[in-house]
C-alpha cells in the first residue's frame, strides 16, 4: 500500500497520472458522514507522514489523521 504523501506527491507533480480527477474522502465523525475534497485542498507537512490539514467547503481547516 503507497503512503497517502506519496500518492498525493504523484498526483501533483506525474503529469500523466495526475491528469484524471481525484477526490480524497476521509470519515467527519463529529459532524458529518464522508467529506471529499480535491487534492488541490490538502496540505501536508513535509515531516508529517500520519497526518495533514483539508481546506473544507466552509472554510475550516481540520487535521486529518
């Protein structure tokens, strides 16, 4: 199984594999069912491999484990 980073890296800088659209849904378990967001909104920290932080639709930023 690829690490969510490296597939993330992938989709950003591989031109031929990061030409399809992608989604990333993660589980809300506060508020909401499945959030999905494109990777365009996803941040992760270089020295961070078990979490990173999603731009949501109203604007909020979560760390997402």
């Amino acid at each position: 199984m690829i690490p969510v980073h490296e597939l993330l890296a992938r989709i950003r800088w591989d031109p031929q594999f990061g030409g399809g659209r992608f989604e990333l849904g993660y589980l809300d378990r506060k508020e909401k069912p499945i959030v999905r967001i494109p990777p365009e909104r996803i941040t992760i920290t270089p020295d961070q491999h078990f979490t990173f932080e999603a731009v949501e639709d109203d604007g909020s930023v979560p760390s997402v484990p």
